[in-house]
C-alpha cells in the first residue's frame, strides 16, 4: 500500500482466548470529548498496587492451545487484548487529557495509553505464574474480566527493552506520583 492510498485495508480476527479477571469494571471510561477518570487521583497508588498484584487467568481456546507450548519457560509474556466494554462510537476520540486528568495537556490518542482508540488493542506485559493446560495464571494483567484475547508473545529483552527511551514530562509526572520510577 502506498501512502497515497486512501482506502484502509480491512482486518480481520478471532480472539485466541479470554480473560478472567477479578477487575469487573475499567478505571478510565471514554466519555463523549475526553476520557474520565473513575477514580480520584488520591485513589490512583492503591489502584496502581492492587493492579500489580492481581492474579488474573486467561483461557485459551481449544484449537489454540497447542501454541502454548515452551511458554513456561518464560517468565514474562505480552498480552495483546481487546476493551471489550468500550462504546464503538467512542472509538472516534482524536484527543484526550491523558488518564483523564484536566490538570495534563490534551494529546492526541496515538501519543497516550487510552483504551479508546480507533482500534483499542491493549498491551500489557505481565509475570506468566504457571500454565495448566489451555490457562495461563499471570499477575499484574489490568484487562477486565472477559476481554477477549488477541495474542500472546513471550517477553524477551532483545526486542522489549529499550536502552535511553525517552518520555514527555507529563509522563515523568504521572510516574512520580504513582511511585513508579523504581519498578
């Protein structure tokens, strides 16, 4: 495709799996302009906690769980999972306040971690507990319960880690505050 085709290219996919989680309801919601908070910010550290420390299952379906093979080996994997709960019409944000804080500077969605994206692939690297079969139990995983499964990667560092990436100060802010610098 060149870039001066117009018309995208329509994909299609089939969930792998799906998520159970104990997190029933997600901490952002798409609004009709911005993204809003559900949660005050005093609230965001324990929030922050209480995600690292979930322990979440996900299922892999029947006819994918032979590619499941070797992943206990690793002690990490990537998780690539759909916000199932996200109003499609709210798919058409361009800009928001990231994390819904008024207090940042308004970003285009492709520069924010915003579930409400015009294709709300989510990604989340969490630590692999033990594989039974067709489930794997991580901690760590934000997804709500039954958000479906698009893939699954194991983490490697040769292709993850990035040696002086560099982030704007908003980001730096948000870290600080939830006392993420050293994780």
């Amino acid at each position: 495709m060149s870039n001066t085709d117009t018309k995208p290219l329509a994909l299609h996919f089939n969930p792998v799996g799906k998520v159970q989680s104990p997190i029933k309801n997600p901490i952002l919601k798409a609004g009709e302009s911005d993204i809003e908070l559900q949660k005050r910010m005093d609230q965001m550290r324990a929030h922050h906690q209480e995600i690292n420390d979930t322990v979440s299952s996900l299922f892999i379906f029947e006819p994918w769980t032979e590619l499941l093979d070797g992943i206990e080996g690793f002690s990490h994997i990537v998780v690539l999972y759909w916000p199932h709960l996200i109003d499609p019409e709210r798919r058409k944000l361009r800009k928001v306040h990231p994390m819904g804080r008024k207090d940042l500077p308004m970003q285009g969605i492709f520069a924010t971690r915003s579930p409400a994206r015009p294709n709300p692939v989510l990604v989340s690297t969490v630590r692999l507990l033990k594989r039974e079969g067709n489930v794997l139990t991580v901690k760590g995983l934000e997804a709500v319960d039954g958000s479906p499964l698009i893939d699954i990667k194991p983490y490697m560092r040769a292709y993850h880690d990035v040696a002086k990436a560099t982030v704007p100060e908003w980001v730096h802010r948000i870290e600080r505050e939830l006392d993420m610098d050293g994780e």
